[in-house]
C-alpha cells in the first residue's frame, strides 16, 4: 500500500508500472481520515501518548518488531493494551 500526497495517480501508476504487471489504485482519499481514525483510537483509549512514544524510540532505534508488539511477553509495556469498554462511534 502507498499513500501519497503529493504525485498525482497517474505519476503513481507509471513507477509501479517496471514492476508490477497491475496496478490497482483507488481514487484520492481524504488526508483528513488518517487524522480522524488517530482520534477515534485516541478517544477509545486503547494506548497513550506515553505508549506511542516507547514505540517511537525502540522503533528508530532498529529494535526488532518482537521487541514493537505491546503483547510481546519481553515488552516492559506487555499486557498494557487496554480495550475500550465500548466500540467507538
């Protein structure tokens, strides 16, 4: 999957093209879904800025995707994913 921004459809579908035989792409989406889904998980509480910043700092730091899963038994944040006590709107 690509988001992009920036290039135009057709621009995205000529550099895939050397190196895929079909290319599938959807029409242009609204930038702001990215921002309302961040605030839907916000607001249902199942992680924290806190959690987001740990992620942050193993993740730039190269830690393997064992060490990035918050169910990881190693993981100092295991166990801590919490589920919202009802499903957002």
């Amino acid at each position: 999957m690509v988001l992009d921004f920036y290039n135009t459809a057709e621009d995205i579908k000529a550099a895939f093209d050397d190196f895929y035989t079909v290319t599938l792409l959807s029409g242009p989406t609204d930038v702001n879904l990215l921002h309302d889904l961040a605030e839907t998980l916000a607001d249902a509480g199942i992680y924290d800025q806190e959690h987001v910043e740990r992620f942050a700092a193993l993740y730039f730091k190269g830690a393997p995707a064992e060490q990035l899963s918050p169910l990881h038994a190693g993981d100092a944040g295991a166990g801590e994913v919490r589920h919202s006590p009802k499903p957002p709107a």
